[in-house]
C-alpha cells in the first residue's frame, strides 16, 4: 500500500497490532451504534507571521435530541491541569446532555457559546419551561503551531461541528480540533479506536477517540510496535517542547453500564495511556468522559421511580470491558500518530508526521 501524506492509515495498516480483543468494523468511536463525530478545521495564515492552525471535533451519542433524551455518564481527571466546562454535573449527576466538544484552551469559551446556542436552537424548553443546560468542552493547547492568543475560532465553528457530525468513519489525525496538537515530538491529533465483547450471545462495542497533545520523543513506546523502525533515526525528526501537554480521552459503549461502573472503565483508559509513554506528567490535563447509550433517560416524565439495565459487577464481562478500555485507547493514541500528516504552523514552525516504519 501506497501510504501518501493524504492516506497514511491507522496502525494496523502498519503491520502493528494492540491488545488481544477484535476491533469493530471502522475500528472506531462510531462502531458503537449511533455515535456521531463531527469536525471543524482552521488553517490558514494570518497578519504579522502569525497562523491559524486548530479546529473544532464534535462527539454526540446518538441523532436525537440530547438533552431530552440523556444517556449515562461519567468523567475521570487522571491529572487535572486542564481546562474543562460541564464535568461538575455529569459526574454529580450522571447523565449527559449535550454533545461533547474539543478544542484549543482559549476557544472553550467559543465553543460553549456556539455549543449552547445550537442547544437553544435545538430545545425551545432550555431556559424557559425547563432549567438550564450543561454543556461539555474538553481542550487541549496547540499553541505550538496555532496562534492560540488570536482566537480565531467562532461559535458557528462549534455548530458547524455538530452538524458536520456522523456515523461514519472518523476522520483522525490533524483535523478538527486536533489539527495543531502534538504528541511524543510527532504530529498528533484525533485518533480512534474500538473493541468488541461478547457474554450469553450478547455482543458489546467500546469505543475510544483521543485528542493526543501530550509527551516528549523521548517517553514513545510506540517504537517497539514496529520491527522495522529505526528509533534513532525516528527520533531526529521530532519536535522538542518544554510544555508537558495533555490528553482528552472519551469513551463510548453500548454495555448497559451505571454512571458508577462507567467511572471504573474510565480509570482503564489510563492504562492505554501508560503503555504508550505517558507518565501523567505535572502539567497535563489527562481526562477521560465516558457515557453509555444502552439507555436514554426522558429528561419529562411523570414517574417518581425509573428502572435500568445494568451489568452485574461480578461478571467477567466488566473485567473484558477494562481489557477494552485499555486496548483502545492506546491504539486511538497510536492512530491519532499514524493518521496526522506533517504539519506548518506559527513562527515558521513544522511538526512531522510518525515516520512510516519499512515493512
């Protein structure tokens, strides 16, 4: 295969294989049935030397109405030094109910803006007959290549995310939100993957998709996934930063999971991300959103009481969760590697792609 700046291919296109567990058929986020992922890339120069080089992705868990149909939700701040909006309530209360957005550290406020303009939009009620709304954004800095201080994204970029959003296969690499990131010296970004679970003839799916920013050339792991590369010669070609960066990490799965349990797959996400390199550096923001969309929870209803579907703690399903939990981020991290092409941003500024090893 033929493997051009254009069309490089996730990892196992490589020759490299992570974990034990199958992957879905798109081996990503939305493998898991609904799930819709969207994007908005910025890149273009601007006045005075300086660079747009960032973007806007777009998660949602299915293609209704998310606020009044929720689905169950959790978060885990691995290392806190990040920025987030929402992640208060989700974990207080267990739901979500608004898509799930990414993007550079000074566009949170943007984006929350647009994001909670298309939720008006979308839901007469927010704000009026019913409360208020609690919207989700996740960043990470790309102030390497982006001049994140001219804060070039809009709110119309976040709603031009969400209706870009769908099911098909996602775009990873430099795009959306991911288009300045950097990861381990190399060109990161968005990076997806997935797995597949079986118990009594019922099969599961868990999702991953990461924003990788994070990690010098001398913490990657990756190298050793890869027979034929050669790790010094590798190594000369990535970019040197002072800043220890950071990662969002969210998971998706149509298990029937409590807020609780999505909590306990959470922390596995860690584990992926250790095995890559990382070591939760000072100044990293590793934070991980999971949700569940087995069920949706009606924001109106007149019962006093409700009633879910959730895996016993016990069965050895939870343990193969884990298992995919930790499998499919570290490959999402890989993907969001081998799918982003080399990249110019602010300053002059290039950041190259993960060479591709010979096979």
């Amino acid at each position: 295969m033929d493997r051009t700046e254009k069309n490089r291919g996730k990892i196992r296109e490589w020759g490299a294989v992570v974990g034990k567990l199958p992957t879905g058929e798109k081996n990503d986020l939305t493998d898991v049935a609904g799930v819709r992922v969207g994007h908005v890339t910025i890149q273009h120069e601007l006045a005075d030397g300086e660079y747009a080089c960032t973007g806007v992705t777009a998660i949602l868990p299915h293609g209704g109405s998310l606020f009044r149909e929720k689905v169950t939700a959790a978060s885990y701040v691995i290392n806190g030094f990040g920025k987030t909006t929402g992640l208060v309530q989700v974990n207080e209360l267990g739901v979500l109910e608004s898509p799930i957005m990414l993007t550079n550290t000074f566009s949170v406020p943007a984006v929350t803006q647009g994001t909670l303009q298309y939720m008006l939009a979308t839901n007469e009620e927010i704000g009026d007959t019913t409360g208020t709304v609690n919207i989700v954004v996740g960043e990470c800095n790309d102030g390497h290549l982006n001049s994140i201080r001219r804060c070039v994204v809009r709110p119309e970029d976040a709603v031009a995310a969400i209706e870009n959003a769908s099911e098909q296969a996602v775009e990873e690499g430099a795009v959306g939100a991911g288009t300045g990131m950097v990861a381990f010296g190399y060109k990161g970004g968005i990076g997806s993957s997935s797995r597949i679970v079986a118990a009594d003839g019922q099969q599961y799916t868990l999702g991953s998709l990461v924003l990788s920013n994070f990690g010098s050339k001398d913490d990657f792991l990756g190298h050793r996934l890869f027979a034929n590369t050669d790790e010094t010669e590798s190594a000369k070609q990535a970019t040197e930063r002072k800043e220890d960066g950071s990662i969002i990490m969210i998971l998706a799965t149509d298990a029937p999971l409590s807020d609780r349990q999505l909590l306990r797959v959470a922390k596995r996400a860690g584990i992926g991300l250790g095995r890559t390199g990382s070591h939760f550096g000072h100044g990293s923001g590793d934070i991980v959103i999971a949700f569940s969309t087995a069920q949706k929870i009606p924001h109106n209803t007149d019962a006093h009481t409700e009633t879910r579907v959730q895996l016993r703690e016990d069965h050895p399903l939870m343990n193969e969760l884990f298992a995919a939990a930790a499998e499919a981020t570290e490959e999402a991290i890989y993907n969001s590697l081998s799918q982003a092409v080399t990249t110019n941003g602010r300053k002059g500024r290039t950041v190259h792609a993960l060479p591709t090893p010979l096979l």
